[in-house]
C-alpha cells in the first residue's frame, strides 16, 4: 500500500512540474502569483559634459572609456557602459583640451565633466628675459587666529617655494640670492596678539615678526632640501594689511639679486594665502566663541581649561592632540587633533548654515575666504570628492591615515602620467616622466600647476599673477619657451 501511495506522489508531482515549466515558457517567465525576476542591468557611467567658464552644455563631445564611446546631446548628457575595474576614461570636443579620467567602478557611477577651451596663441613674455621666477605656497591655504588669549591651534605660519630658471639653462641655486617681503603687511602685529601670548605656548622670547622656526616676515630664503629651488618656511603673515583690510589672498615680492655684482635679475609678485576665517562661531556662542570651546571640552573630557586660563595657563591643543602640521606628538591614548575634531563633529554641522562644501567650510576657510578655488573647483568638485566627509575623513584616520601626511592621490584620479613620486605629497614632488630625459628631477609639480587647492586655473585671479607675467596668461605653465630657449619636440609634457 506504502508503495502504491508513493508511486501515485511522485506522478503527481512530476505532472506539476512539467504543467509549471511549460506555463513558464509559454508566458515568457513569468507565472500567476510569482514576481518577474529583473535581468541583470549593465554597469553604466552617465553625466553632463559642460565649458569650465561659461558651465553651459556642451553637446557632441565624444565620452569612451577606450573601447566603448558615445555623444554627449544637446543638452551635454550621456551614458555609457562600462566595464567593470579601472579604466580610464575620456572627454574630447574641437575647439577643447581632451580630459582624462581614471575611474574604478562596479556600480553605476556618475561622472561630470567641465572641459577648458583650447588655448596657446599668445606671445610668451618669458622669451625675452633672461630668468624666469617660478613661486608658489605650498599648502594653497595656511590657517591662523585672529585671538590667542584663550588657546592655540595653529600659529602665524606660511611657507614658500622658489625655484629660479635661467632660460636654456634650467634652475639655478648657486652665485645668487632670493628674498621675499610683504609690501602691504609689513607689521603682523599690528593684526594678531600672537606675540603678546607666545611665551605662555612654550615659544620663549619670540621677537615681534618672527615666526616659531625663526623666519622673519621679510628677509632672505635658504635653499630647500633638494638643492632645486628656495624655501622660506614658518613666514609669520597674517591675512590683514597694514591698514588694517582683511586680505587672505596678500602678496609677496620675490626679488633675485646676482651675488657678483648685486644687480637684480628677476622679480615677480606670489600669493601668500593665510585666512583667519575659522567659523567656530556657527556652532559655538558667537559672543565669545573661544570661551565657549574651552567649556565645552571641559564638560565633555573633564579638563579645567576654563581654570587654568583664569590662573595664567594657555594650552595648544597640540599639547594633547597629536598634530602632524607642528610635528607635535601628543599624549598617549588621546586622538589626534585632526580625528578628534572631525570625529566629534561629524555629525554636528547640521548646527551650521549650509555652506555647499560639504560641511567643510563651518571650520576651513570659509564662504569668504573660498580656499578651494582650484581648476576641480572650477570644474565643479568639492573637498568631499577627494578628501570624503567628516565621518569618512575620521574612519580613515582611525584605520591608520596619518593626517596632514597621507593625503589623496593625484595619480587616483589622473593616472601614471600624473601621480606623484612615490610614497610623497604632491607639495613635494619632482617632475620626473618627460619625454626628454634632461628635465626629470629638476621641477616641482607645484612650480607649473599651482599649490594644493590653488591649482591652475584658479577662480581667483590673484593666484594667476606668475604666469601672467612669463607666460602671458592665466593657465599652468605648459609653453616650453617659459623655460626653455629652443623649440621642443614633445608631443605633451607629460610621457
């Protein structure tokens, strides 16, 4: 009976089987009751493609990722699939500089893209001088206080780079000097109560214009490390005119005098960026926000900051907090400065106004200040296209970032022809992929695109000032005759 039974099972169920797969078949997958399985949708890349100074659409650009490629329509978008890993991709239009992109993707990704107009028709003024001063700030923004009588985070600190090019010949170090001066800030303590706290911050009998590594507010630059250029570095400027206007983008005069017999051979004007735009107080009691920080921290980690202000004690908070920019070490078992605050605050800027910079801007400078104006600014990128937000920028520091010195990588976004030395910043590395091998190791990156932040073009026309004067606009320094007196043969500067 038992095996009756089971034979009859077994009939019944084949039959249903072969009765759903048919019904299946016939309906084209799908069945009464049961849901459609959605197909598998191709990884896709899509964006708008627009001009970098007008931001209207640009249609008929061609978008490939070096196998596939399509067209941008009329109103600049596109779509393209892609392929799954990194591949580069690229944007290119007559009458427009073709744009590369490296690009890792396993999801659809959306990549925008502002295209620079072609250029390169003008006279080079360089090609009549004899020397060419290539300068620049190495950060694109410094930070300082306007009040150091409640604690110190960062002090009046700057720091340029020179490197001085005798035409045909290539940077020259030895036979002259390089000196640097602030014609419209020549008193920084006329603007900041630095000095007058200095002694309580462990800086003993700093003299007034003086800096903490001992660099005044004008004098000489000593050649820097790699014996290519000149530094002067720990510059005590601040972004107030002797007159007292507020000025984060001041100017310094670069002059290079021959030794020999004293005469000048070049002079040319580079922005000193410093801002003092910290904006504590969108969180913190705007009437007297520094008081309110040091009650805060108390209240949150039991400290007596209040106290010992009240009793003549002034603390950086280098003295705990670890900070790669003084190359303080901190204490032991206390986040670094950079984790402390980007972690505490993660998820407070919502306290502030929108600033459009990701939050960025309610503690970097600043919806006045704009520190980020670079050429990927201008193409329409913020600080959390490269540098994440609050909550990514602490996570990376928790899984073992060093701050200030493991930054984000040119060559992520740019590829090999344009990433940085390895293991070094991009304020400190050296061309060195030339088509012709004489100029690898003798420029900095920084020299011809512009500091970190600041990148040419930049938005604010006061960083334009070097190439304007040698190279006869506002863009990096791509013509050869810049440095060079004979005609180069190159396809690109870059191999």
């Amino acid at each position: 009976m038992f095996m009756k039974h089971h034979r009859t099972f077994l009939f019944i169920m084949l039959m249903l089987t072969l009765v759903f797969t048919l019904s299946c078949s016939n309906s084209g997958g799908s069945s009464p009751g049961l849901p459609t399985p959605s197909p598998a949708l191709p990884t896709t890349v899509s964006g708008v493609v627009k001009d970098i100074g007008t931001s209207m659409p640009l249609p008929g650009v061609t978008v490939s990722n070096g196998i596939n490629s399509t067209m941008t329509d009329v109103a600049g978008a596109y779509l393209l699939g892609n392929m799954n890993g990194r591949f580069t991709m690229s944007a290119s239009s007559p009458g427009y500089l073709t744009t590369f992109r490296v690009l890792s993707a396993a999801n659809n990704t959306t990549l925008n893209w502002a295209l620079t107009p072609s250029y390169g028709s003008q006279d080079i003024p360089a090609m009549n001088m004899d020397y060419v001063i290539l300068a620049w700030n190495d950060l694109g923004m410094h930070c300082c206080q306007d009040d150091y009588s409640y604690f110190l985070i960062l002090p009046p600190f700057n720091t340029v780079h020179v490197q001085v090019i005798k035409r045909g010949e290539g940077p020259v170090t030895d036979g002259i000097t390089v000196s640097y001066s602030f014609p419209n800030k020549t008193d920084s303590t006329k603007n900041t109560n630095f000095w007058e706290f200095s002694g309580k911050y462990g800086w003993k009998n700093l003299p007034p214009n003086v800096g903490i590594t001992g660099t005044p507010l004008a004098g000489d630059m000593a050649v820097d490390g790699n014996a290519l250029g000149f530094v002067a570095q720990g510059i005590p400027v601040t972004p107030y005119d002797d007159d007292g206007q507020w000025d984060p983008f001041g100017a310094a005069t670069i002059t290079v005098k021959d030794n020999a017999t004293g005469s000048v051979l070049q002079t040319a004007s580079v922005v000193v960026p410093v801002s003092t735009e910290l904006n504590c107080g969108n969180c913190h009691q705007a009437a007297n926000p520094q008081l309110d920080i040091l009650q805060k921290h108390d209240q949150h980690n039991s400290t007596t900051l209040v106290s010992d202000r009240s009793q003549g004690t002034l603390h950086l908070c280098s003295e705990c907090h670890a900070d790669n920019a003084l190359g303080a070490p901190g204490k032991p078992g206390v986040k670094s400065l950079s984790l402390a605050m980007h972690d505490f605050h993660k998820d407070k800027t919502h306290l502030a106004p929108d600033d459009k910079m990701g939050g960025c801007y309610n503690c970097h400078p600043g919806p006045k200040t704009e520190c980020l104006r670079g050429i990927m600014k201008r193409a329409g990128m913020l600080c959390t296209d490269c540098h994440g937000d609050l909550t990514k920028m602490a996570s990376s520091i928790e899984q073992g970032r060093q701050p200030w010195l493991q930054e984000p990588k040119c060559g992520d976004c740019h590829g090999d022809s344009h990433k940085e030395n390895d293991n070094t910043l991009f304020r400190n590395s050296v061309f060195n992929n030339s088509w012709t091998e004489e100029m690898n190791g003798k420029i900095y990156c920084e020299a011809c695109h512009n500091s970190t932040h600041a990148e040419y073009v930049s938005a604010n026309a006061a960083d334009a000032v070097i190439p304007q004067k040698f190279q006869g606009d506002n863009k990096w320094v791509w013509n050869c005759f810049v440095c060079h007196t004979d005609s180069m043969t190159s396809p690109s500067m870059h191999k």
